[in-house]
C-alpha cells in the first residue's frame, strides 16, 4: 500500500465515521455518555482539513498530521487512544514509501492503545477488536470477519473505561469503541484490494 | 518552585477550582486545562502540555478528574522535561491540600505521602 492508497484508505475511514456519526453515539448512550460519534466526526474533519491545508508528502507525515488533529479535537478517550494509533503508524513508516507488512503496522498501533488505556482482551475496549484482527493479518481478512469480531464485544461485561461503571448492563452492547475500529479496518481491506 | 496543574473535562470545573485554590494560595503558580474549550466538555493533550508548559515552576502537581484526562497527561508527561508528579487523589480535596502544603513549604515527597490516604482512581 503506497501513499495514495492509504490517503484513500483514511478518506474513506473518515466519510464511514462520518455516516455512522450517529450509530456511534447511540451506541456509547447506554454505557458511556454518548458522545464517540459526535468527538470522531469532529476529529475527521480535522485531520481532513489538516491534510488538506499541508498535502503530506510521506506516509510518516500522513499518519502524523492525522495522529496531531485527533489528539487536539476528539476530546474524549477516543483522543489519545486513536492519536496514538497513528503517531505510532508514523513512526513505524518513517522512511518507507510503502505499507509492506501490515501486521507488524496494526501490532504497533495495538501495542499503542494498551499502552494508553492499559486494557487487556476480554474488558470491552478496542483492544478485542485489534487484538484478533491483528493476529488475522497473515491471512485475507474480510468485512465479514471484522463483523463478527466486533459482534463479539457484545456479549462481554465492560471493565474499564467509562462502560465500567454500568457493570453488568454493559452486556448486549456492542462496545463503540470497537465499532469504529471495525470501521477503520474495513477501510483499510477496502483500499487495500 | 512548586506549582498545580488541574486537568478537568470541564472548563467552569478547572477555573473554579483554581479560584478555590487561589483563596488560601494566592502566591503558587496553578495553571489550568479545562474543557476543549469554555464551551466543549473534554480534554486534550495541546491544552494539557500548555498549561505545563506554561506554568513557571518546575515540579508540578497534576490533578484530574477522568478517564480521558489521564491519558493525556501521561501523553504530556511523555513529552515534557519538567517534573511532574500525577495524583490520583480526589481533585478537589487533593489539589486543595497541596496548595496549603505547598504554602507551608513541604517538598514533594511529603505532599505525595499525604495525598495517598485521598487516592480515588
């Protein structure tokens, strides 16, 4: 994947943040305060903005023009969980002009989110999203796959994070946080083929 | 020098308790990162390192109130050359007996040791 694909693949990123603005904030309604939605859009646009206001001549640059507007915008968790998702993308592709092993990028940026929020797989959070699609990388992985791996936060008990605190309601909601990595996964098999 | 950083998803939360602070210590540089903005409920790490930044003492005490705020003080943290000392005592009382220990010249260490019996987070 050369710059021009992956500017594709966070153009298209940010339009599904952009059309499930809504779902996403429903989501975080019953288990968090509804805001994920709301704070992601405001985050593309940003880093929409942003990249066009200095066209990135790197992939480095991209992904950290990307990572900085999240960081100063998004506002809630999703902040510096994303910015530092991408600020680490950054600093793995310094210097490359092609994304060669995705596995490796993704573990980056996974290792990225537990570092920040200290989850661990099973807690309800991004990480039970990135966690298996990261492992599935040496393989084709689908939308479907990435569907069902964000199904799969459904049934869990959130334990960290703000979703905590409704304890066992949190179960029958499908984490937000995970929804939106799932859109960001799919944008990323989409531009990628 | 010792100074306060407050760290609050609310902007009315950060300045108010700064004035709440200022009534017994008038003298000890506390700076503030409230809300993204007078209006928007949320914290970032721009307004978190600039109110670091911008504070004039070198060992700063930072308190917070949520989730998000932590992770980007521990992102500004990263970032910064001052020493920062991050309380997870109770941002009110916490922040308000540091000031009053910082006023009656207790160092750092002591400040931290009294703070532990007010840990929330």
């Amino acid at each position: 994947m050369d710059l021009n694909n992956a500017q594709q693949w966070l153009s298209r990123f940010f339009d599904y943040i952009e059309e499930h603005k809504a779902y996403l904030s429903e989501l975080d309604n019953p288990i968090g305060d509804g805001d994920h939605g709301h704070n992601m859009a405001r985050g593309a646009k940003a880093a929409r903005e942003a990249l066009e206001a200095t066209p990135p001549t790197s992939l480095e640059m991209m992904f950290k023009t990307v990572g900085m507007s999240l960081l100063s915008k998004v506002g809630g968790a999703s902040g510096p969980l994303y910015g530092s998702v991408f600020l680490a993308f950054a600093n793995q592709l310094k210097g490359q002009d092609e994304i060669k092993d995705p596995k490796t990028l993704f573990a980056s940026g996974l290792e990225a989110i537990v570092r920040r929020g200290k989850a661990s797989v099973g807690e309800k959070t991004m990480v039970d999203v990135w966690t298996p699609f990261t492992e599935k990388l040496n393989q084709a992985v689908s939308s479907e796959d990435i569907e069902s791996m964000v199904l799969a936060t459904k049934p869990l008990k959130a334990t960290k994070g703000r979703a905590a605190y409704v304890g066992d309601r949190s179960i029958g909601h499908i984490d937000p946080g995970s929804y939106s990595s799932g859109l960001f996964f799919k944008a990323f098999i989409e531009a990628h083929h | 020098m010792q100074g306060i950083v407050i760290v609050s998803h609310a902007y009315g939360i950060a300045e108010g308790l700064k004035a709440l602070l200022s009534e017994i210590a008038s003298d000890i540089p506390i700076t503030t990162a409230g809300g993204l903005d007078e209006a928007t409920i949320g914290t970032n790490l721009p307004r978190v390192s600039d109110a670091i930044e911008q504070n004039p003492a070198q060992t700063l005490h930072v308190f917070y109130d949520l989730g998000s705020a932590l992770m980007n003080v521990e992102m500004a943290e990263e970032m910064t050359e001052k020493n920062l000392i991050v309380h997870k005592a109770a941002l009110v009382e916490g922040a308000f007996i540091a000031a009053a220990m910082i006023m009656s010249q207790a160092d750092a260490e002591k400040i931290t040791e009294e703070l532990k019996k007010l840990i929330v987070k």
